[in-house]
C-alpha cells in the first residue's frame, strides 16, 4: 500500500517536480506562461507579503510529488482590523494518487499548518464543480455564488452563430446601435487608461481608495505595492481605466484581454466606484465598452457577486448572467471574525482581482 506524506514543500529542491506535477494536472496551461517558473516564482515568492505564500506536499514513498496546497496571504481589512486571508490556490492531487483520498488529507494538513501559522481563515474561488466534494471533506463551507456576467458586443464566434453564420450580422448591428445609445447618458468626465507599469502615474489614486473603503465591513488592500504585484505576472498585460470629474477619480476599472471558449474577451478584473459616485455607473461602463471594441474584443466579462451587480448597475448597461458560477468558499480556521460577517454576500466586494485567475 502506498504510503502518503505531509511537508512543507522546499522550492529550491523540488521546483522542477512541482512544475511537472503543475503541467500534468492542468494541461490548459501548456506552452503559456502560466506553467513557467518565472510565473511559479512571481506568483509565490514576489508578493508584498510577510510570508510570500504557504506551501505543502504529499509525496509517496519514494518521495515523488503526488499532491501541491498553496496559500497567499492577501491583506483585507474586516471590521476595520488588518487582516491576512489565505487565499488558497494551485491545489493538485496527481493523477495516479487520485482516488486514494489524497486531496483531502492534504486539504486537512494543510489548513491545519495555516492555522498553526495565524491565518484566521480561507477562502478559494471554485469554478469546476468536481473540486467541491474534496473541499467539503476537508471543512470548507459553500458561502455564496459568484456568477460570471457577460456584454455581448458581437455573436460572430460565440458557439451558437458560428453554426449559424448567417444570423450573426443581424444581431450584431442592433448590438452596435444599442451601445451608441447607452454613451449619451454618460456624464460629464474625463478618461484615462494607463498599463500595469504606470500604476504610480494615477495621480489621486490612494484619496479614491479611501473614498471607496468608505462604509465596507470588509475590502481587499488594494494599495500601489499589492496592484504592481497583483498585475506583474510575466507576459501579461493589463489596462487601468479611470474616469474623473473635476480631476477627481470616481471610478476605476481594471482589465486585461483573454480568450474564453474561443472567444476574444475583454475581463474585468476590478471595479471600483464610491457609494458616493454610483451614478457614475453607466458613464464607466461605457467607457469599458469602449475599450473593450478598441481591442476588438466581442464579450465583456466580469465576476461579481448578484448584490455588486445591482450596485453597479450591470442588467441597465446590458451584462447578462451566463451559466457559469465561481463559488467562494471558507475554511474557518478560528473565531476572530463572526460567520455572520464573513458569510454575508453584502460584505465582500469580491471580483477576480481577490483571487489568482487572470
């Protein structure tokens, strides 16, 4: 029987075992960057954090990575008190360890060595429902859906039209106009979009971040060190785009282009508006449009819980909710902060930019 045990994982022994267990479990990733150790290091060992990451393996008996754990402790705040979330990513069983109970057990080791470590709890972004089940044994709990909403700007490549071509032109055309109208309701305002290697360009950007904490239970610390992190990934690119009135910032985006289904995209990884300049809405939205046909996109895509939706107006700026649904889920691993707090949809303003995709 084939014995199964639990350590912290040591990078600069077993790197090149981790990357290869890496590139069997997810195949998508193959010949991106994604499955480099130039990402492996950014995204474990650069980040403005003290540690960088947590790691933990399973090996076998003869010391072969069979399973990988990881946890970044992203900084929020929660009820005003600074706090370090493990966000758990990366979490892979072998294929030939599948089935053996492996995923649990480390699930369990894991999260108990984070306890040890003083993270108070959690949290992961589940898309793949057959992932759930082993999050569930190891004492994670479902806390709410986070649909993935789309802007369909043109149907030429989305699966239904492309069997149908015909049909596309007739659909895109109404879209085109639909867009035009929604820009005359924009406001007075001016816009700037700036790369990730500009972020200390975004003059007022740390007065607008206090402005948008104002009156939210719990936000991630979106500061300039963690977005040159969050947005320094090797190869990738990204676009920040702010709107002002009166030179003041009162909305923010961030996005990045990326192919979904074979489907050229544009994703929002963030949206950030104070409750003071929600009807700035509509005019961010529009400029996101813009940007998005500027890069020739054909979708708009952006992950949000159902309250944030409302918030920031997505049905009037024509964002539909696909059938596609992240899942955040909680391992609660003391009792700093009330489940009341941390299970309350209203709480989290949660998008991509709280977790490791994209």
């Amino acid at each position: 029987m084939m014995g199964i045990h639990f350590q912290n994982f040591d990078y600069k022994k077993d790197i090149v075992k981790q990357r290869s267990l890496f590139t069997e479990c997810f195949p998508e990733t193959n010949g991106t960057s994604i499955e480099t150790i130039d990402h492996y290091f950014w995204k474990f060992h650069s980040g403005p954090f003290t540690p960088n990451s947590f790691e933990y393996i399973a090996i076998d008996d003869e010391s072969n990575i069979i399973g990988y754990y990881a946890a970044i402790p992203y900084p929020y705040s929660i009820n005003g008190k600074p706090t370090q979330v493990g966000m758990v990513c990366d979490v892979m069983t072998g294929k030939m360890a599948r089935g053996k109970g492996v995923f649990t057990k480390l699930g369990l080791y894991s999260t108990e060595m984070l306890k040890t470590a003083g993270i108070p709890f959690t949290d992961g972004f589940p898309i793949r429902a057959e992932v759930i089940p082993g999050h569930l044994k190891a004492g994670w709990k479902i806390v709410f859906n986070l649909p993935l909403y789309l802007k369909v700007l043109k149907v030429d490549n989305l699966s239904v039209f492309k069997k149908v071509k015909v049909l596309a032109p007739f659909i895109n055309y109404p879209l085109k106009w639909l867009g035009y109208m929604t820009s005359f309701f924009s406001r007075e305002h001016s816009t700037t979009i700036y790369n990730q290697h500009e972020l200390n360009k975004i003059e007022g950007y740390d007065e607008f971040f206090s402005k948008w904490t104002e009156g939210k239970t719990t936000y991630l610390e979106k500061s300039i060190p963690f977005l040159k992190w969050r947005l320094g990934a090797p190869t990738k690119s990204y676009q920040i785009l702010t709107i002002r009135f009166e030179n003041i910032i009162v909305g923010l985006a961030i996005t990045t282009m990326t192919i979904k289904e074979g489907v050229t995209s544009l994703a929002i990884l963030d949206i950030m508006i104070p409750d003071s300049y929600l009807n700035y809405s509509k005019t961010l939205h529009t400029e996101i449009e813009k940007l998005a046909k500027r890069n020739k996109a054909e979708v708009v895509l952006v992950m949000a819980s159902k309250f944030y939706a409302r918030k920031y107006r997505f049905s009037s700026n024509l964002y539909l909710k696909s059938p596609f649904t992240f899942k955040l889920i909680h391992k609660y691993l003391s009792d700093d902060f009330s489940q009341e707090i941390l299970n309350n949809s209203k709480n989290w303003h949660l998008m991509w930019i709280d977790s490791d995709d994209l």
